[in-house]
C-alpha cells in the first residue's frame, strides 16, 4: 500500500486525490493477466511491430525481453507499451527501467493504455541517460479509461552536447500524476518539452516538470498546453532551476491554458531559480477561455457552434505536438485528441 | 422585393447607442458601397450583418430574402449566403486553412441540403478558386491566418468568398493597410464574383477602392445614420471636400 506522498507541496493539490485513490486498498498485482484481444487497436501498429514491447500490468508479455535496461543504439527505435488490465480486485504494479543512450540519435515511443474495470494503478519509474552529443527524442501517449490511474516518473540525465526532446500527451484515466526531472549535466546540453493534458469529467491529472540546469550553456525550453472540461482539474508545476555556476544557461517556460467549463480547474504554476550569472530565464502562464472572436470567425463561415469549438480545441491542443517527427506518430496523437473531444452532435437545422 | 432590407435599425454596445436608424435596400446584383468617417457605426453594421455577439438591436429589422436575419444563428446566415471579410481576420493556430474551409463549405451546403465535396472535388474547387485569384496553394497549407501579413490576411478572405460563394458579401475595410497590388486583387476578386444574382455591400474609409470596385449606390454614414446617399460621384465629392463637407451640408439641412 503506497503511503501518503511525504512532500507535501509537491502534493499540495493532489493528495486528497491520491488519497481517495487509496481508499480502493490495492493489492500487488501478482497473478498474470490475458491481454484483452479488443486493447490491440490500441498499440498495433504497423510501423512499430518490429521494434515494440509490450507489458501488462508491469510485466513483459512477450518472453523475449525482461526489461530492465534498454540501450539504445544509433537509428534505433522503441515503442514501449504499458497496458493496464483490471483483477477481480483493485490492482497496482510497479516497474522499473533504464534507458541509456551512449551516442547517436535514437527514439522512444511509450504509451499507457488499459480497459475498464476494477481500477488499477501503475507505478512505472525510468530512467534516462542521454549521452555526450547524442539526441533522444520521446514521446509520451497516455490514454487511460477513467478506473486507471498512473503515477509515473522519469529522471533523465542530459550530458554535455546531447539533446532530450519530449512531447507529452496525456488523457484520461481517474488520476495521474507524471514526475518529470531532466538533469542538463553538461555543457551545452539541451531539453526541449512539449506537451497537453486534457481533463475532463472527473479526471485528475497532475503534472511536475523539473528542469535543472547544473552546467554552462545549457537550454531548456518548456511549453505545455492544457484544456480542462467539465469538472476535469489539471496542474502543471514546471520548475526550472539555474544552478550556480550554470552560467549562459538558457531558459524558457510557457504554459497555455483553456478552461471549457466553470467548473474545470487548472493551476499553472511556473517557477524559476537562478543560482548562476548571464542567465537568460522567460516564463509565462495563462489560463482563459476561447476566444469568442475566433468562434465567431468559424461561425460567420458556416461552421456550427459544437464543430467551431472542437476545431479550435484540437487547434490549441495540436500546437503541442508541433516537435513530433514522423505522419505516422502525429496521426497517432491526432486521432487521440479528436476521440478525446467532446462528440460532435449533428444540429438540425 | 429587395435581397436585404434594414429598416430603421438602431444598436447599441453596452450604454452606448452606435446605429441610430439605418434604412438601406439592396438588390441583387448592386454593390453598395458604405462609406463614412471613423466611428461612424460601419463595422458595427457589418457585425450585425453577420450575427456577431455583443451587439443589441433596440429597434428596428433586417430581413434578408423574405427572413429575419438578426433570428438566425451566424452559421445560418452563412448557409443563407451571408459573408463578411473581417477588417481584422482572425488568427487561428493549428486549423489548417483547406480543413477548416472544407469544413465550412461542406457544413455550408449541409444546411442547404446540398451534397457534400469529397476531398478531391474540394481540392478541384480550391484549385480552380486559386488560379482565378493568382494566389499560391501555400496560403492553404498552412494555418488559419496564422503569421499571415495584413495582406494575405485580405487575400484569404478574399479567397475565402470566392470558394463560398455567397449572395450577400459584406466587405469591410478589405482596402485598409493594402498596397495597390493587393488593393488591385482583392479588386478583381470582387468584379469576377458580380452576378445578377449576388449583391455587396463595400465598407470603405477611402474612395480609393471604388475606383477598381465601381459601386452601383454610395451611402455616407455619420454618426449611426445614413445621411447622404448617391450614385458614384457622390463619392468623388467626398474625396475632393472630405468629410467635414457632409457634416457641414447636414448642419445647413438642419438651419
């Protein structure tokens, strides 16, 4: 049973959250469990079956990979799936796992999926190496029916020269939370993010990304979009420290919100720490709804009101996924945003 | 009967009355130009035109081919032929100009009970649409307005009329911010639409445009209210004696 977070600012709009979650009493998910045939749509996907991993409720479905390590080699690619299926009882799996990149580019697809059911919680936790001069790109899909919840977090270690892209996208589930620490360790080692989260319902979904510039001439640059509807709540708590001796760091964190509902929420809490001299440090954070001259733009073309929103929604979220190399992986993100707006209802006329 | 009849339309923005008794008649086939000062009440007009909230209509009616406009929605009137080219088009990132404009098109005849275009005879249209105006297919690539300049700004709205061809197209300030070859553009974009079935209604600040868009009727608006109307060289006049000359012939009226 995973105890009450001990940080509690960092937990300071989640853990009531986290603790009503608790309240199902998991168990250790120890008996394994069929992959529902009806979740393969999900993840099977043509241009990643040669290079893809599967497990269920934090175990390998496939023998062929115990997964505790993967080193990636130059040009290579991974497409991690982490599939939650529901016990008879509410579950909860752990796992951990490394990534290392010692040279080169190479690329990481991970996505988080599950069925509906008894609820179940997933603890993966990763950690990442980029090394000197090498380039990782990651992107994160996580689709969660509304009685899984994940808690996932990821520590990444940029060296000198080396580049960490990410893009997130993240919908669903009854509450996540996503832990996200990037160490620049180098000189001129960068970190790019981009990413949107979109609550509705019920849905909880706590973000914490944590940039550390603890070298010279390091950059990150942070943008996150979020879109909260009905009674969803989002948090993103992007934290960027300057080390001291960090000097000629770069900085950027940008966060765009859009609240569909009066009672959605989102707390968008941007900060800054420069330890270091000849920083160059931005951060902004709005929070607003759409723009009624833009819906008013669609409309006056003969656009209906539902489909005028949801174009604007899909607009907002989509510049999220702007860093995205590959048709094929947009078209994943893109068909996930548009399942994930509200259905367009036909308007008679 | 007239395609569009405003009767003694007054409107009003929070406290502040801004068209205060508009009568105006448009047939098909004529192009109204509306002219005025700034502040005039022009783009308060247009607004109405096309249902823009915000605005609240104290007194008076516009019927449009036999029906309420200001009863309708802003996607009806545009499925009724209504459209208006912003003075400011807005910018809307990540909505791709062709989805976006198929969706509206195809939205548009929807409501008409019309067939919708599949891509390819979209694509068609758009083609056909971009060579007639000599705008590049880039335009469409990319998203709405987004970091568009003030000029392919007016030239989308521009194409944008072109594709949906309305009955009733309202332009306001379209020649605001353009050089002479955009001005010339969006000038042809308008004469090669002129149809005995198809009526405009020109806002303008300057005369300049008139000389490309030759209008049927000029209305001088001043303060919510038309208070000269004429043929083409009403507007001429205006360009020698400014604006000062109407508001001085009012006075004289009123003495």
């Amino acid at each position: 049973m995973s105890a009450v977070p001990r940080d509690v600012e960092a937990w300071r709009y989640s853990a009531r959250a986290w603790q009503a979650l608790q309240a199902q009493g998991f168990v250790e998910a120890n008996s394994p469990v069929e992959l529902p045939a009806s979740l393969l749509e999900h993840f099977d996907w043509p241009e990643t079956r040669d290079h893809r991993l599967v497990f269920v409720n934090g175990e390998p479905a496939e023998a062929r990979h115990a997964g505790a390590e993967f080193r990636l080699h130059d040009g290579e690619r991974l497409h991690l799936v982490f599939v939650n299926v529901p016990h008879d009882r509410a579950t909860r799996w752990q796992h951990e796992f490394d990534v290392v990149l010692d040279k080169g580019s190479a690329e990481i697809v991970e996505q988080h999926i599950g069925s509906d059911g008894v609820d179940v919680l997933g603890e993966p936790y990763s950690r990442v190496r980029v090394g000197a001069g090498a380039q990782l790109r990651m992107t994160t899909l996580s689709n969660l029916p509304d009685s899984v919840s994940l808690y996932r977090r990821e520590q990444v270690a940029v060296a000198a020269g080396a580049t960490y892209f990410s893009t997130h996208a993240l919908f669903g589930g009854r509450l996540q939370r996503f832990d996200l620490d990037v160490e620049l360790a180098g000189e001129q080692a960068s970190y790019a993010a981009h990413g949107m989260f979109a609550p509705r319902g019920r849905q909880h979904i706590d973000v914490h990304l944590d940039a550390t510039h603890a070298a010279r001439d390091t950059r990150s640059a942070i943008s996150w979009h979020g879109v909260a509807d009905q009674r969803g709540r989002g948090i993103l708590h992007g934290a960027i420290t300057v080390a001291a001796g960090a000097d000629g760091a770069d900085a950027q964190l940008q966060t765009k919100n859009l609240l569909l509902s009066p009672h959605a929420e989102i707390d968008a809490q941007p900060v800054l720490e420069i330890y270091a001299d000849e920083v160059k440090a931005a951060h902004g954070a709005t929070v607003g709804q759409l723009d009624e001259r833009a819906l008013f733009y669609l409309r006056s073309r003969g656009v209906p009101l539902a489909m005028a929103r949801n174009l604007l929604i899909a607009g907002f979220c989509r510049e999220a996924f702007a860093g995205v190399v590959g048709a094929e992986l947009q078209a994943r993100l893109e068909s996930a945003l548009a399942a994930r707006l509200p259905q367009v209802t036909e308007i008679p006329q | 009967m007239s395609m569009l009849k405003i009767d003694n339309l007054h409107v009003r923005v929070g406290a502040k009355e801004i068209l205060r008794g508009i009568t105006l008649a448009v047939n098909a086939g004529e192009v109204h130009a509306i002219m005025g000062p700034n502040g005039a009440g022009k783009s308060t007009l247009g607004n109405v035109l096309a249902g823009r909230e915000g605005y609240e209509v104290t007194q008076g009616s516009v019927v449009y081919n036999g029906k309420n406009l200001l009863d309708l929605e802003p996607e009806q009137r545009a499925a009724a032929g209504v459209f208006l080219a912003f003075q400011y088009p807005v910018e809307i990132p990540g909505v791709n100009n062709t989805y976006f404009l198929r969706a509206a098109l195809n939205a548009q005849r929807k409501a008409r009970g019309e067939p919708e275009l599949d891509s390819m005879q979209f694509l068609k249209m758009v083609r056909e649409k971009l060579r007639v105006l000599h705008i590049s297919d880039d335009l469409m690539n990319r998203a709405v307005n987004a970091g568009f300049s003030g000029g392919e700004k007016k030239r989308n709205e521009i194409f944008q009329m072109a594709l949906l061809e309305p009955k009733l197209a309202i332009l306001d300030e379209t020649d605001s911010g353009l050089d002479i070859d955009a001005l010339r553009m969006v000038a042809d974009g308008v004469n090669a639409m002129r149809d005995p079935q198809r009526a405009f209604i020109v806002i303008t600040h300057y005369q300049r445009l008139l000389d490309y868009i030759v209008p049927d009727y000029v209305h001088v608006m001043v303060d919510g209210r038309i208070v000269e109307s004429g043929d083409r060289s009403l507007a001429l006049k205006l360009e020698e004696h400014g604006y000062a000359w109407i508001a001085e012939r009012k006075l004289a009226g009123a003495a």
